[in-house]
C-alpha cells in the first residue's frame, strides 16, 4: 500500500472545516467572554534520561550542550528539571494561592510518583490533575499494547497518589494513532487534550463513541523561553498572551471561546518570569469577562449544555 492509500486510523480522520463559517454562540458561566485555561506542564523527573534506561538524555531544555560522548549523562540538563521541582513549582504554587487561580496540572505519574509532596498539595489547593503520560515520553513510539498498559498503569498511579483519578488526558506533543480510541477504551475519560486546531471544545466520533476534544495550543506557552526563536524577555510572554486574551474579549462580545497558556515549573518557574505570570493574572482579573477555569470545569460545561453539537453517531 502507498502512503496516498494509506487509511487513517479511527477516530483519527483529518477535518479541515470543524464549526466552519457558522460558529457555536457558546455561554460561559456568569456570560464570560473568554475561557483562560492555564495549563501546568509537570514533567521534572518523567523527561529523558540514561538513569531510566532511555538511550539518551532529554533534549527539550534551557541548556543547549549534550555530552560528546554516547552514554553520558547531562547533569546540566538534568539540574534544570531539577529546578522545575524543587523551587519552580512552589513559587507558582504560592502565586495560584495567592490569586485564587484555579490550573489545571498536566503530570506525568513518575514526576508525581518522585515529589509526592507536590502530587498531596494539588487538589487541596482548588486544582485539577490531568494525565500526562507515565513519562515524558512519545507514546508514538510504543505499541497498541504497550500504549493501552501504560494508560492504565498511569491512572492507577495518579488516582493512588493524588486521591482522584484524571479525567483528562494530555500526549507528549502529539498522540499516537492508537491514543484517543485507547482512551475511549479505558472509559473514565470526559476529555482529551490531543489537539491544536480550534478555539473551542468539541466532540468527535471514535468508532461508535463520541470522545469531546478540549484543544490545548502551543503559541500561548512559556515553552519559547527554551526555543529558539523564542521570547527574550518575560514581557513577550506576557504580552504575548494578553493579545490573544484581550482579541478574544473583544470577539467574546458575540462569540465567546476559550484560551489555553502553557506553563512548566522550570521555564515560568523562575522568578522573572514568575513576575510576567502574575501580571498576566492581575491583568486577567482586572478585565471584565474573563473565566479562569480548569479543563475538566470546561468539558463538564460543555457535556452538560452542549451536547447537541455532537455528532448524532460514531463512525
């Protein structure tokens, strides 16, 4: 078979039109204009790393040097996840506290299973923990089995060590063809997170299910401190976001949608830019129309009063 023959897998059909010219008058609660959804990507000690028994070091980070040598540890890199987990995720910790900002945290098991002191402090706090994985690791590189194993074993984990299982479910980067009919699969799902291409939620066929699509976005995230080209200052990533959040306020006046910002405790962690996180909340709270809410607070919205906006059927 030729790769133009190849048929997608189910439930991973491309569709280039989604709610198209007509889009959906969704209403938030208290009529807000815009949905912020800030996303805390906890990773520190699930990444890459010859201790684990991957074949090499993590690459994603501030530190661009990789040993010579193959088989050789990056302490450097190593000690800036490091980072993410011994001060970074305190100090946005104390600031969510501090604001009263519901997020919702992205975790990969092992980096909870490693800091259990963080895993016990997030649904105290007003928080929600949404599944990233076992690892920090690419589930396009597993098997159906091995894929539909490590989904369970990371609910176990979670739901063990933070007293409540996920909902939600977020790929490194991008899911495998397999990911989301695994997920419908396992069943306690209400949401995925696997997608980029809209601005609002919304339900899609898987077999004979319907799986609803919480798209997350990698434009709003404090991920381009590590990136090259990426933001110089912590005021880009502040502005950076306030133009989104304040052009969808103005578009909210009819058409109200939803905002995703990306955050990691060892990028937005840092005091500096920990300063351009508070002030995009301040800014947030100052404006009239704004809804800081979890990812599960949004699905649960959308399945209790947008129902009808899914297909009538599975494929």
């Amino acid at each position: 078979m030729t790769r133009s023959e190849t048929v997608p897998a189910v439930g991973t059909e491309r569709d280039f039109v989604g709610y198209g010219r007509d889009i959906p008058v969704i209403r938030w609660p208290n009529d807000a204009k815009v949905a912020v959804s800030l996303c805390l990507n906890y990773e520190e000690g699930a990444e890459h790393n010859l201790l684990d028994g991957d074949p090499h070091n993590e690459t994603i980070g501030e530190i661009s040097y990789v040993p010579s040598r193959p088989g050789e540890r990056d302490l450097s890199q190593e000690s800036v996840y490091e980072y993410g987990s011994r001060a970074g995720i305190w100090r946005l910790m104390r600031l969510f506290e501090s604001t009263g900002t519901p997020v919702t945290v992205y975790a990969c098991a092992l980096a909870l299973q490693r800091n259990p002191e963080f895993a016990a402090a997030i649904l105290p706090a007003g928080h929600e923990v949404c599944s990233h994985g076992l690892r920090w690791t690419e589930p396009s590189e597993m098997t159906e089995d091995e894929e539909r194993a490590e989904i369970a074993r990371t609910v176990e984990m979670i739901t063990e060590l933070c007293g409540e299982r996920p909902v939600g479910w977020y790929s490194r980067y991008a899911p495998s063809v397999n990911t989301r009919r695994l997920l419908v699969e396992e069943g306690g799902f209400t949401y995925d997170s696997n997608s980029y291409n809209d601005d609002l939620p919304f339900f899609t066929p898987v077999g004979e299910a319907i799986q609803l699509v919480v798209p997350y976005t990698h434009t709003y995230n404090d991920g381009r401190f590590a990136f090259s080209p990426g933001y110089g200052h912590p005021g880009d990533f502040f502005e950076n976001c306030r133009r989104g959040i304040e052009y969808l306020l103005r578009e909210g006046a009819t058409h109200p949608k939803m905002i995703s910002i990306g955050l990691h405790a060892r990028l937005v962690g840092q005091a500096g830019r920990a300063g351009a996180l508070a002030d995009l909340i301040d800014w947030c709270n100052a404006q009239d129309g704004v809804w800081f809410a979890r990812r599960r607070d949004i699905a649960d919205w959308f399945h209790e009063h947008y129902r009808d906006l899914a297909p009538t059927t599975g494929r």
